[in-house]
C-alpha cells in the first residue's frame, strides 16, 4: 500500500501536536500547588512552614505558589528546570528525605542547591512579581530602601538578603558551618 506525501505529512503533524500538546499539559500540571504538595515530603516539611510566611498570606491577597518561585517562567529555562527535577524523583525514590529526621539532615544541602540557582540567575523568580522599579519609595522603610538602592548598585540579587524569606531560615546553619571552617584552618 502506497502512501501519499500530503497524508504523511498529516499524520506526522497530528502526532507532532498531540505530543507538544501532552508534553506541554504535563509540565503545565507538575507546575500546580496540588502536585507540589501531593508527596508527603513536601506537604509536611516546606509546605507547612510556607503557610507562615509573607508569600502564602498577607495584606494584599496575592499568594505564590511553589512554581512560582521554583519554576521558570521562559520555556526554555522552565524544561531544563523540569530535565533537573529528576533528580529529585530519584531521591523519592530513595526515600532520601522521607521522614522529618532526613529532610533537616538535608535542609541545609536543599536551600543551597536553590540559592545557587537563584544567584546564577539574578533571582528571576522573585523578580516575576517583584521588580525595583514596582517599589514605592514612600510605603517602604528608609532603611528597606537604601539597602534596596544599594543592592541595586552593587549588583547583589534579592536571595543574598532574602534567605529563608519562604521557608524555614537555614542561612544560619551555613554561616555557623563557615565559621567552623574558618576556625578548624587555624
């Protein structure tokens, strides 16, 4: 049976949309509040403690969601982000982080892996909704605003100041683990 060019071309477009299409519904869907927090991990250690913080409730009645500081909005970036989260499957599997005890033992270890992605890309996801620009000088603290302008200036982006801002503060740990370095090379 002979198959024509145009019927090829048809049937390989249709599919091409149907995966696109199921790729793009899929990456949509692990992006929702409702999958972040459908493991138990994740439900019971960070999402919990983010019902505390300024992004889940405050005065404005804008809430982030998970995705909206750990997933990219640019499609290109928002794959690679999605390529990485294997990893995190992985250890799921392993049951790495599966009771309290082994997520604190690892806290530490996490908010470095995300601070380092924040720094790299000059906090893409806290500026999606906040940008210097958007700041009233008026309605902000003096000091807030010079530290702002100051940031600003000497190119320091919004996680070297704002660690733990969403979750647990964990800074603490590292700088207590550098003072340990620095007295351990004396």
């Amino acid at each position: 049976m002979r198959y024509s060019m145009g019927g090829l071309l048809i049937v390989g477009m249709c599919a091409g949309i149907l995966l696109w299409g199921g790729a793009n519904w899929a990456m949509e869907l692990s992006n929702t509040e409702q999958f972040c927090t459908s493991c138990h991990e994740m439900r019971d250690n960070v999402f919990e403690e983010s019902k505390i913080g300024i992004h889940y409730s405050n005065r404005s009645g804008v809430r982030a969601t998970c995705s909206d500081c750990h997933v990219p909005k640019p499609w290109l970036s928002k794959v690679v982000r999605k390529v990485k989260a294997s990893r995190e499957i992985y250890h799921k599997l392993l049951g790495t982080i599966d009771t309290p005890e082994k997520f604190e033992a690892h806290r530490l270890e996490l908010a470095q892996r995300v601070w380092e992605t924040m720094e790299a890309n000059d906090s893409r996801e806290c500026r999606n909704c906040h940008q210097e620009s958007y700041m009233n000088k008026d309605k902000q603290k003096r000091r807030a605003w010079t530290q702002h302008q100051d940031a600003q200036e000497t190119g320091e982006t919004c996680i070297d100041c704002h660690k733990g801002i969403a979750h647990t503060p964990v800074h603490e740990e590292l700088e207590q683990e550098m003072e340990e370095d620095l007295d351990f090379t004396f």
